[in-house]
C-alpha cells in the first residue's frame, strides 16, 4: 500500500514540476528578438559615448545573440571584456559637459525605469532657433541620435520609434540579465514544494489511518 501511495505522489509532483517548467520555460522569450536588435544599436551606435561596465560581450550569448553575429559587434575586443564607451573619458567631458553615463543598470536606476529611456530616446525636437532639446529631459546635451528630431515622414518616425523600443528592452535585459534564470528557478522550486506537499500528505495519511479508523 505503502508503495502505491508513494509511487501516485511521486507521480502528482513530478507532473506538477513539469507542467510549471514548459509553461515558464522562457518567461522573457517574447522580447528576446527585441532586446537583441535592441544589443546591436546600444553596441554600434550607443558605446560611442556610453559604456556597459557589468555586461561583458560574452553576456550577449545568454541573450540568444549568435557567435557570429557577436564577433561582428564585438570587432577586435575579447570576448570576455565589458562594452567600454569609445571616445575617451576626457574628450566627453569637454564635448557634453559631463561624462555620458554607464548604462548597465540604466533601466532600473532612472525613475521610470524603462519607460524613461524609451520616452527620452523619442522626445527629440528642434526648437525654433534650430538647436535641439528634448522633452523629456530638457537641456540635455546628448544628441538625438536616432534622429527623430529631423524625421519628416512617419514612416520614418515608426522605424525610429521602433529601434527605440528595441534599444530599451535591451537596456531593461542589461539591467538584469540573470531575471530570466532566476524567475525559472523560482517555478522549479515552487513545483519542488508542491511535490513534497504531495508526498508528506499521502504519508501522513497512510500513518495516521489506523488511528483514525
């Protein structure tokens, strides 16, 4: 009997830890392809000024970015170094003002996080004196280089909206690139408890039921 018990709660566990890791496989999957597209414009347009000093090239692999394309973004760097800005320190400081900030933890540091990066990237606009400000964040002296500001077409508007898009959710990834691993652990656990739940439930029955008979 006692076998039959466990052998059903064995059964009833292992179902449920299953059934919870196909359906949280991948919490993130969806924006994966977004945060990738998003990797190439922070890596080829954005490290001109902007470094990422806790995310490595390497780090892009967990990101579902291919080896191939990875060596195209990453040209001559090692595979293991972080995604350092490429005008010198010194030389931002004199053109800006101020030392573009590192935007490894961008996402979660701003208020707003995300939403702030997106709606500053899109904010762009020229002013009546032909200098350009943004709305978002007035007086910056970033430059709008997505160029929505000069977009005269929406076509135009939605592509740069759309890289926008992708460049935060890359941004958002960067923040927390282990969100994915450590959501799926947290489904493996939960069905790791409702298994032994199973068994020491079943168990406490089969003990107890001479009493209670």
């Amino acid at each position: 009997m006692r076998g039959a018990v466990l052998s059903i709660s064995l059964l009833a566990g292992l179902a449920a830890v299953t059934a919870i890791g196909q359906a949280r496989e991948d919490p993130r999957k969806e924006s994966n392809g977004s945060a990738q597209a998003g990797a190439t414009t922070i890596v080829q347009t954005c490290s001109a000024c902007h470094s990422l000093k806790y995310i490595a090239y390497n780090d892009l692999l967990n990101l579902g970015i291919g080896k191939q394309q990875l060596d195209e973004l990453r040209g001559d760097n090692d595979l293991l170094s972080h995604i350092a800005a490429q005008l010198p320190e010194d030389v931002a400081k004199e053109t800006y003002g101020v030392i573009p900030p590192d935007l490894s933890l961008m996402a979660s540091a701003r208020e707003g996080g995300a939403d702030y990066i997106y709606r500053m990237l899109t904010s762009f606009y020229q002013t009546p004196q032909g200098t350009t400000d943004n709305h978002a964040f007035a007086g910056t002296r970033m430059p709008d280089i997505l160029g929505i500001s000069y977009a005269t077409d929406q076509q135009t508007v939605s592509q740069i909206r759309q890289t926008a898009h992708d460049a935060t959710a890359f941004l958002e990834w960067a923040a927390d690139p282990k969100a994915n691993e450590r959501v799926t652990l947290g489904y493996y656990v939960i069905g790791y408890l409702l298994f032994l739940t199973v068994i020491l439930y079943f168990w406490k029955r089969e003990i107890w039921k001479d009493v209670t008979d």
